[in-house]
C-alpha cells in the first residue's frame, strides 16, 4: 500500500490532466517511486544495523548510478503530463541499471574472494542486494512512465 504523502500528488495529476490516465496506472507509477524510496531507506537501515564503518567503493559507485537515475526519474515525471520525451530518460536509467548488474556482480564476485569472515559476507552481500533492487525499482518506474505515455499517445 502506498503512503498517503505519495498517493496526493499522482491524484492531483490524474484530476489536472488534459488527457485521460488510467488511475491504476497512476497508482502502479505511485507504487514504483515508494518503492524506491522504501528500498533506499532499507539500505541505509541496513548500513546502519550492521554498524558499517566505511562503505565500499561498489556501494558508493553504485549509490552514484543510484543518484543519476533519481535525477533522470525526476526529469521523466516533469514531463510526464505532456508525455514529451520520456524515451532518454528511460534509456539512461536502463543503461545505469545495465551498470549496476555488473557493478554489483563483479562487487559481490570480489567480496567472495576476498573476504573469509562470514558476518562481513552477509552483510555486503545484503548491501549490494539491497542497492541493485533499488537500482531495479529505478528502472521499472521508468517502464510505467513509458507505459503511460504509450497508453496515452
């Protein structure tokens, strides 16, 4: 279920626009961007539970792919209502998400190669999980926005 602090801008969007949306799209879309922000706080709760000092150069490398693909989701639902180029948007988010499938198996390759304490291998390993279903979510929101701005061309 999403919070009522997502749930109001997407219906002030569906009672603004010109064009008709689907309200299950809306919400889908609504659903897609509080998961990201739920995953995201999932992982910094993560960092934080399992008392991490120093993070990774993948994580951080990985929190950057993250924060690009925050600004290009960003940018898709400023022009969401016109339904105007949305595609470049889209495109760099799977292209970050691409990034980051590797990132996180090359990352999580070298982490089991490298280090011999179990609890540590736990938890980077949920760490790096966590970063690429964030990094995911990233990419299907911007599949919904295509999705709409299809429906609605």
């Amino acid at each position: 279920m999403i919070d009522a602090a997502t749930q109001a801008p997407w219906t002030r969007f569906l009672a603004g626009s010109k064009r008709r949306v689907s309200p299950v799209l809306v919400v889908l879309l609504a659903s897609s961007l509080d998961d990201i922000v739920d995953l995201a706080e999932e992982t910094g709760d993560k960092i934080d539970l399992y008392r991490i000092q120093a993070i990774s150069d993948p994580a951080k490398e990985m929190g950057e792919f993250l924060a690009k693909a925050g600004v290009e989701i960003a940018a898709a639902l400023d022009q969401l209502e016109g339904f105007a180029q949305l595609k470049p948007h889209r495109l760099e988010i799977h292209r970050l998400e691409n990034e980051g499938d590797r990132l996180t198996r090359t990352a999580i390759g070298e982490l089991f190669s490298t280090v011999s304490d179990a609890s540590e291998l736990v938890k980077w390993k949920d760490v790096y999980d966590l970063l690429e279903a964030t990094m995911d979510a990233c990419e299907h929101a911007a599949n919904v926005m295509e999705t709409i701005a299809i429906k609605n061309a």
